[in-house]
C-alpha cells in the first residue's frame, strides 16, 4: 500500500519516518567541472518565430559501451521547437558524433511544423536506436498531432526518415515517452512502448506497442488520465508507468501482458508542492529507472521536508513490483529550491548495492524573484541503493532567468534533464545551460560531463526520528498541456 507519506493529513500535518542528517556542506564549485557540448550550437534557428539559439529537454540513454543523447532546438514560444538534434558516443562518453534528425519538421523535411519531447531508448534484439518525439501542428493552434519515432540501425550514428508511432485524430497529444524491453529472460523480450497522453480526452493515458524494431505499432487505452508517464520495464517483462496525476498525485500504472492491458493505478504519493520561484516553467513531473532485480525508483521535486514547504528537495520512493511503495525519502538537503530530476540507474546493479545518480536544477535561494533568481544544476549519487548520497556538487551556474527561452507557461530550462548510468562504471548527465544572450540570439547549449561522473555512497547515520511533514501548495487543477 502507498506510504502514510502520500496523503494528506488534517491540517496537512502527517509524521514519517527520516533519516538524520547533518547540516551539509556547501556544493563543490562548477568552476573545476570539465563539460562537453552535446548540441549541433547555438546557429539552429527554426522557422517563423523559433527563439534562435535555444535547446531544451535533452535525454539520454546507454547500452554496452554506446550513450545516445537527444535534445529540442529552436524553442517556439507557445510550444515545441523547430527540430531535434542527436548526439552519440560509442565510447562510453569519449567521444561524439552530433546532427539534427532528418524528416520531422518542414525545415528538416518533414511533415510538421513543430516538434518535442525527445527520449532515446534501444531495442537490444532488433539491434536499432529509437528516439520518440512529439510533433506538432500549428495551423491552427498549437496541437500534439502524432507521436513520431527515428531509427538508427548503425549504433546511433546515423538515422531515417522517422516512423508514426499514434496519430491525435480528433485529439492532442502531449508527453510521449520510449522504453523497450531487453529482459533476456522477459517474455516480450524486443517489445518497445511508447507511453503518451491526449490532451483532448482529459490526459487520457495511452500506450503503443511495438515488437518489430519500432517500425509498425499498435495502441491500447488505459483507465487513467495524467501527463508525463515514464515508462520502465522489470526483468519479468511487467511494465510499470509512473506520471503525475491531474489531482498532483504520482501514481503508477501496470501491465504484466506485455502492453496489451492495464489495471488500476496505485498511488505513489500526494506531491506537496511549492511553486518555483521567478516563473520558470518546473512541473513536478516524476523520473523514473528500473534496476537489475527489478526494482522501480522514482524521483519528483516535494516540499514536504522543508519548514513550511518553503522549498522542494527531489525525493524519492521505490518499488519491489510497481504495486506498493516505500516510504519517501528526502535525496537533497542542502538547502534552497531543488527540481526537474533526472535520475540513472546502474542496470547491472541491485538491492544494497544499488548504484543511483541524481541531476536537477536548484536555485540557492527559494525565495528569489525573476530578477535575483539563480539557476544552477546539481548531482549527487548513492552507492548503497538509496539509503544515502553523496555531497551534492554544483555542474553549472548560476544563470539569469532572463538567459532561458521564454514560453507560455515561463521561462525554461527544459521539462527534463537525463542521466544515465554505464554499468559499473560513470553516470553521464545530460542538461541545458545558458549564458547571457548576445547579437539578438540566445546562448543555451546541451552539456554532458566530459568523461562522466562517478558514484559514491553518502555518509549520513541512520538514526530514525518522527518529525511532521508540510503541507505545500494544491496543484492549480488538471496539469496544462506541456510541449
């Protein structure tokens, strides 16, 4: 059952159990932190109104000793972005090949005015990259009109004209997302699924399927409604789909059929919110991985430890099945505001042993203005499965609000950050940054540390206290439409 931890009590005040810990030291510098471009630069302008010289929303993903990263470039004001570029390294990190794949969006040659939401996945049987994207039509408002899929049969380096994965019909589409199954012992081994919600049936959450290397699929219908499901698949086959919930709820769905059909969702918890200072665009949309035995971890941004929700902290809970959860448990404590998780899992890896990486966005301070707000992006890690993590260090920043794009919905950095994990070995972070605007074009570029980052333990004791939990803010309704 879902921790006491995910419901609200009276007055809002709750107790659970956490872990003591000692004030924290300050973040290591940014300055000493060697970083790598992933992005093809900052020249990509899109047509008609696209912000010149932005990216956004990069993920990542790694098998054997190949890292593919994917990004948006040219940011539209009210939605999605002009193209989506591609990097990849087939030497765990060392090295990249970079480009803008082909046949999305009119100004690549393809269909579709607009695209978003970029996310890699690799389907181990069939040999073939997959990156989902979200295209968009703007005739007459800006729509998700189809769920798009570009192949790579040739390790990520090079990539087709892209497949329809779900067409919108009379609908809207938002939030697509890729996974496949590389259980070698899964009965669906080489089945891929590409999770997304229509807009137009209240955030219908819906799934297709494929089990042909990404080149034909099929949809199935789900009994829930919500925006940004993280699709992950345990070594059995069963899938489990984390997302946030129009009542600001995580919850999980699952399948143990392969996709085919779905029972009820469960909940995770109730996101006790505090809204990001400055305006910038941060939903508590949750990350989600999967390790080697088969247990689901999944991280959002939560006040709930923090006097008076005066800030969020990224925390976490996990999963044996997808079924019932753990207590949540706090991952930063250093203070100010932290959001926009993007977490790794080593999938090699299990248990105690459970090798966890963390990268999120954080102002120092989380009561600033859209004139005094910093942002910087931050890392920590967990050798031991969770139960503690290392010092945090600061990647990047700080950065001005007014360096970001702008966008319906605020300034953004992007929806998501990405991290993943080699087995054994470093996490490769994948986030944008910003410098200040120069010649009438933004300066917001997709990094990687070079080489990547290591995972080490924390140092926390672990003795248990009860201490209350704050009340943050009600989510302002259904969660808007995010593109």
């Amino acid at each position: 059952m879902p921790s006491p931890a995910g419901r609200r009590g009276i007055g809002g005040l709750l107790t659970l159990v956490l872990l003591l810990t000692p004030l924290p030291a300050a973040a290591s510098s940014s300055e000493a932190i060697p970083l790598t471009e992933l992005g093809p630069g900052t020249s990509q302008a899109g047509p008609g109104t696209s912000q010149a010289g932005t990216q956004a929303g990069p993920d990542t993903f790694q098998s054997s000793t190949t890292v593919v990263a994917a990004q948006q470039i040219g940011r539209f004001f009210d939605g999605g972005a002009s193209g989506i570029a591609y990097a990849t390294s087939s030497d765990n990190g060392a090295t990249w090949t970079r480009g803008v794949l082909p046949g999305l969006t009119t100004s690549g040659g393809g269909a579709y005015g607009r695209v978003s939401d970029p996310s890699v996945a690799y389907d181990a049987r069939h040999g073939v990259w997959l990156i989902s994207s979200l295209a968009l039509t703007d005739r007459d408002g800006v729509t998700g009109a189809a769920v798009l899929t570009s192949r790579s049969s040739d390790g990520g380096l090079t990539w087709g004209d892209p497949v329809t994965t779900a067409v919108a019909g009379g609908g809207d589409l938002d939030k697509s997302w890729v996974v496949c199954d590389n259980g070698a012992r899964s009965p669906y081994h080489g089945r891929c699924y590409a999770v997304y919600d229509d807009v137009a049936a209240g955030n219908a959450i819906k799934v297709a399927r494929s089990s042909d290397g990404g080149l034909t699929w099929a949809e199935t219908g789900t009994s829930a409604t919500g925006l940004g499901g993280q699709p992950v698949v345990r070594p059995n086959g069963a899938l489990v789909v984390p997302y946030l919930s129009g009542e600001g709820q995580i919850r999980s769905l699952r399948s143990g059929d392969g996709g085919q059909s779905w029972g009820r969702s469960v909940l995770v918890a109730t996101v006790q919110r505090h809204r990001v200072a400055g305006g910038l665009r941060a939903a508590p949309l949750p990350s989600a991985e999967v390790d080697a035995a088969g247990t689901v971890y999944v991280a959002w941004s939560d006040c709930r430890f923090q006097l008076s929700c005066g800030g969020n902290d990224i925390v976490m809970s996990t999963s044996a099945t997808g079924a019932e959860w753990s207590h949540i448990l706090r991952v930063t404590d250093d203070g100010g505001d932290h959001f926009i998780p993007g977490l790794g899992v080593d999938p090699a890896a299990a248990g105690e042993t459970a090798r966890l990486a963390l990268a999120y966005y954080r102002y120092p301070s989380a009561a600033c203005t859209a004139a005094t707000c910093r942002l910087t992006v931050g890392y920590t890690s967990s050798a031991n499965g969770g139960a503690s993590w290392s010092a945090p260090v600061e990647l990047h920043g700080p950065m001005e609000l007014g360096w970001l794009a702008d966008s319906a919905q605020g300034r953004m950095a992007g929806d998501y950050l990405s991290t993943s994990v080699v087995p054994g070995g470093n996490a490769h972070v994948a986030f944008t940054a910003a410098a200040a605007p120069a010649g009438g074009a933004f300066d917001m570029r997709t990094y990687t540390v070079t080489g990547g980052l290591p995972i080490i333990g924390g140092g926390r004791p672990t003795l248990a206290i009860e201490a209350p939990i704050a009340a943050g803010e009600d989510l302002p309704g259904p969660p808007a439409p995010a593109r």
